[in-house]
C-alpha cells in the first residue's frame, strides 16, 4: 500500500486510475515557474488565479514529478485525468503545503 509523508508535505491522490503522490518540492516550483514562464512567487499566484487547461497539465506533471511519479508525468497528456481529478489534486498538493 502506498502512502504519503505528510511531514515533507507530500499527498496522496487517485489518478489514471491508481494512487499517486504529488508534493510542492523547490525543484518542482522551480519547473512550475519555467513552464509558466513567471519568476517569484507573486507572479506565480496571479498566473494561477485563472489557469489554462495547459497551465494545469504544467503544474499537475511538476508536482507529480515532485513526488517521485516521473513515469506519469511523462505520460500525462495520455493519461485518464479529468480537469476536475487535476485540479483537486493540484490544489490538495497546494494546500499540503506548511501543514
């Protein structure tokens, strides 16, 4: 069974049909911030106050590959995510931040 170190902040979601973990490292804000093309974390905030669908798919493969999920990551255009599964996992990886 999988399972997710809270203390580094990682989470555990359901994606493609299995469980994954996502976690907000420095690298993976730092690929967060080069896809987006923003530097800082105030740009960073206001780009996702309305994100694209490609957004989305840039910040959900940082935060896999964060988690150590590369495989999926790579993969993710083909992947079965819904927007909806992407953006509950985003945000739950967001907000695991600091807890």
């Amino acid at each position: 069974m999988r399972t997710a170190n809270g203390a580094r902040g990682e989470v555990l979601v359901e994606l493609d049909g299995a469980p994954r973990r996502l976690c907000l490292t420095l690298g993976a804000l730092a690929e967060i911030e080069t896809a987006l093309e923003v530097s800082g974390i105030e740009a960073l905030a206001e780009r996702l106050r309305r994100p694209t669908a490609r957004d989305l798919m840039a910040v959900l493969a940082a935060l896999l590959n964060g988690g150590g999920e590369a495989e999926l990551a790579a993969r993710l255009e083909q992947a079965s995510v819904s927007p909806q599964a992407a953006a509950e996992a985003v945000a739950r990886a967001f907000g695991a931040v600091g807890e």
